[in-house]
C-alpha cells in the first residue's frame, strides 16, 4: 500500500510543479506595451530587449520563480518584479506598486 500512496503524492506534486513553471514558459517572445509603442522582447537565452522609437537597450533577466523576475541593468541597477500572464497579456508589477501591461506581439 505504501508505494501506492508514494506514487500518488509524487504524480500530485509533478501536476503542480508542471502548473506552476508554466507561468515561466509563457514570458518568451515579444510584448507591445498597451500605452505606447514599447516592445519589451524575452528570450530563452536570459537577454531581454527593450526597445521604443529611439532606444534599444539590453539586460539580462533570470526568473528567480513562476512569478518573480529580476532585470539585470549590469552594475547600474536591478530590478524586481512581480509577473502575471493571462489572456496573452503581461503585467509586470514594480516593488514601488506600479505595474505595465502588454500583450503578445504575433
């Protein structure tokens, strides 16, 4: 009966993890800001692309969980975000509060 229930719990917890990193693999590929015409690009390597009508600027990211991003700006600054996707659209939540929005370039 043991390595009945061991196989449950470990099948349980695989769908929950498998659930939870989900919100990780969503995050690749490019974002359009809602507001404007920022396109923010993340791809599997870790370098994230920020770009609007006159810059274009790289950084590193890593996922330090599904729902936390750190942005690397090498020794100027590093940021820490909150992430949520629904609906193919991307909300980053800033440690101040505020938040941006975008939706999956296609």
């Amino acid at each position: 009966m043991k390595p009945v229930r061991l196989l449950v719990f470990l099948c349980l917890a695989l769908a929950l993890a498998s659930c939870s990193f989900k919100q990780t693999w969503d995050i690749f590929g490019k974002w359009q800001s809602v507001e404007g015409s920022e396109i923010v690009q993340f791809s599997q390597d870790g370098v994230m692309t920020l770009e609007n009508e006159n810059t274009n600027i790289k950084a590193t990211f890593k996922l330090t969980d599904p729902k936390h991003l750190q942005i690397y700006f090498g020794s100027l600054a590093t940021l820490d975000m909150e992430v949520s996707i629904a609906n193919n659209e991307l909300t980053l939540v800033h440690a101040d509060g505020t938040f941006s929005k975008f939706k999956r370039v296609k």
